[in-house]
C-alpha cells in the first residue's frame, strides 16, 4: 500500500492532489499545535511552514508530541521537520525559529498571501490578533485556538465563529479586542469546560486535552481545504 492509499479511498484522487498542493502556516508547535501538525502531513498537506521560538524542556513530555527525553533541549522547529520527513519525506517544510509579535522584523518576514491556509496555535493575544488581523487583510481562512490549559474534558470542544464562544477567558479578551478593531467572521477552537483552579501563574495541563484540540483544528482545516474538492 502506498502512503496515501488509505485516504484517498475517502476523498479521491482529487482531494489527495488538493492537500498535496496546499500550503499551511502553522503558528505554535505546542500541545496543540503539533498535534496539528501531525494530523496534517499524515493527511498529505504538501508544504507547511513552522513558526516557534521555543527549546523542547522536560515540562513539555506530558503533553506535547515532539517532546522525549531525546528531543529535550533542541529546537522545535528542528524537532518537528525531522518527524515531518521522516513521515513523508516529500513535504516541503520552512523553519521560523521566532517569537511573533506585532511590528517586528520577525512579523514583517511573512507573507500571508501565499498560504491557502493559517493555524494559530500561539499564547500571546497581542500576536493572535495580529495573525488574524493579517489573514483577513489577505483572504486567507485562519483559525485560531482559544484556551486549553487548566482542562479535563476534552469532549467539551467546539469550533465556532468568535461570536458564539462563552466561558473561555482567552476567548472573552479576544472577542473583546477584535470588535475594537472591526474584526469579525474569525473562526475558533474553544471550550465550554470552566478553567480548573490551580495553584499559581502557570495553567496546568494534561496528555490528551490539547492532543484532542489540534486533531480538531486539523480536521477543520483539512475539510476545509477539501470543500470545493468534494462538492
């Protein structure tokens, strides 16, 4: 059997020639986010670009999927590309090893008209906004993830537009500042789940929650990508 066999007795020939020639830019290579990274070159997405500045540290092994006690200490971008060839070695992967933000060199660098798709994956809200703010300046389909830490239910997610989303915190400063701005029709993974109280700053977490997350955000993308394959 082929690689690509088992898939495309779902969605044909043409659908499996449509995520070949996609081309995603994926902000975040954490719990959720390499999660969908995952879930999308096992799908045959053909071109992704990874943006994350950050080292894999032994508090990432309960949840993220780059993460062993091998992989400690290098780069997750890095990370990340090996396991992407290693799946298929046909992918054509970009490394951003940055921390965006607004108005900085790194922001600057991208491109976001060259991409059929954009995941956000990030923490910071300032950068979430901008991400969003971008794509939809460009005309490209962008979703974006709203809070998963301090989670037990992972049976509590839903992707909706922004408008719909309640009890997330993440999600009521977003809805917040993107209104300020104008900014509307912005499409979210949140949950309904209330954030469990911990102890300190830190939000806690655990191994399927944004496991489950980032295969929910990728099979959104990738029926998205499909939509007009499939009519």
């Amino acid at each position: 059997m082929s690689r690509t066999e088992r898939t495309e007795l779902l969605i044909g020939k043409a659908g499996v020639s449509r995520l070949a020639a996609a081309k995603v830019l994926l902000f975040g290579l954490g719990g959720v986010g390499g999660s969908v990274c995952e879930a999308l070159v096992r799908a045959g997405v053909g071109a992704i670009d990874l943006v994350d500045h950050d080292t894999v540290s032994e508090s990432n092994l309960n949840r993220q999927i780059i993460a062993t006690l091998e992989t400690v200490g290098m780069e997750k971008t890095q990370v990340m590309k090996q396991r992407i060839l290693s799946i298929n070695p046909a992918c054509r992967v970009g490394l951003y090893p940055c921390f965006y933000l607004p108005d900085t060199p790194d922001a600057a660098q991208f491109d976001f008209s060259a991409y059929d798709y954009v995941v956000d994956a990030i923490d910071t809200t300032s950068a979430k906004i901008d991400i969003i703010r971008r794509c939809k300046a460009a005309d490209v389909p962008i979703i974006s993830c709203m809070g998963t830490g301090n989670k037990l239910s992972a049976s509590q997610f839903e992707i909706v537009d922004i408008s719909k989303t309640s009890v997330c915190p993440l999600a009521k400063v977003m809805r917040k500042e993107l209104r300020h701005r104008g900014i509307a029709g912005v499409k979210v993974l949140y949950s309904k789940e209330e954030p469990i109280k911990t102890p300190g700053r830190t939000p806690g977490s655990i191994s399927y929650v944004p496991t489950a997350a980032g295969l929910l955000i990728a099979g959104e993308v990738i029926r998205d990508l499909l939509s007009e394959t499939l009519i």
